[in-house]
C-alpha cells in the first residue's frame, strides 16, 4: 500500500505600502494582491494590523503532496508578492509535512 504524504507551506509577509494615504488605498491594493495568489490556488490571510494604512501582515499557505513542487509553489507566491506595490520587511516561510506511516 502506497503511503500517503502530505506538505504544508506558509509564507507570513510584513508588507510595506509607504504610498497608501488611507486604510481605503491599503485594502485595494491588498485585494489586488490576495486575488492573484487566491487565483493560484493559495490560501490567504490577512492576519493584522488593522488599523495601520502604510502596513500590512499577510500569510499565505500550500498544501502539495510532494515535497520539491511545495518549495516551487512557495517559491511561486513570494514571485507575486515581490512583484506587486509593496515592499516586503519580513518574511518568515516554514513548512511541515505529515505522512500516515507515522500513525499506528
């Protein structure tokens, strides 16, 4: 019987967006963005803060059953976020991975 694997991936980004003058211009350039990745099949978060228009804290996730494709699609997610309007000041990527022939 084959053994069944899964990867997780996430990517947390501190996103910079030194020209957005409101909340209003932060939250469509954000939409812009997470539309793109959402388009890609990633899952994402904004996860803060919510009340600074220049900033803006984003995580995004992949779910792969092959170890070498997660790191090309986490690869793939920060390509969209390098190329968009903001600047990145952090960036954290971790990833896991579960397989059933751990479980008895």
């Amino acid at each position: 019987m084959e053994d069944i694997r899964a990867y997780t991936g996430t990517l947390v980004l501190d996103l910079s967006l030194p020209h957005a003058a409101s909340l209003k211009d932060r939250r469509k350039s954000l939409r812009s963005l997470i539309d793109r990745l959402l388009q890609m099949d990633f899952a994402v978060a904004q996860i803060g803060p919510a009340d600074l228009a220049q900033r803006a804290f984003v995580a995004v996730s992949a779910v792969t059953g092959n170890a070498s494709r997660l790191d090309e699609r986490l690869d793939e997610a920060e390509r969209i976020v390098f190329q968009s309007e903001f600047d990145v000041r952090v960036r954290y990527r971790d990833t896991a991975s579960w397989s059933d022939s751990s479980r008895s």
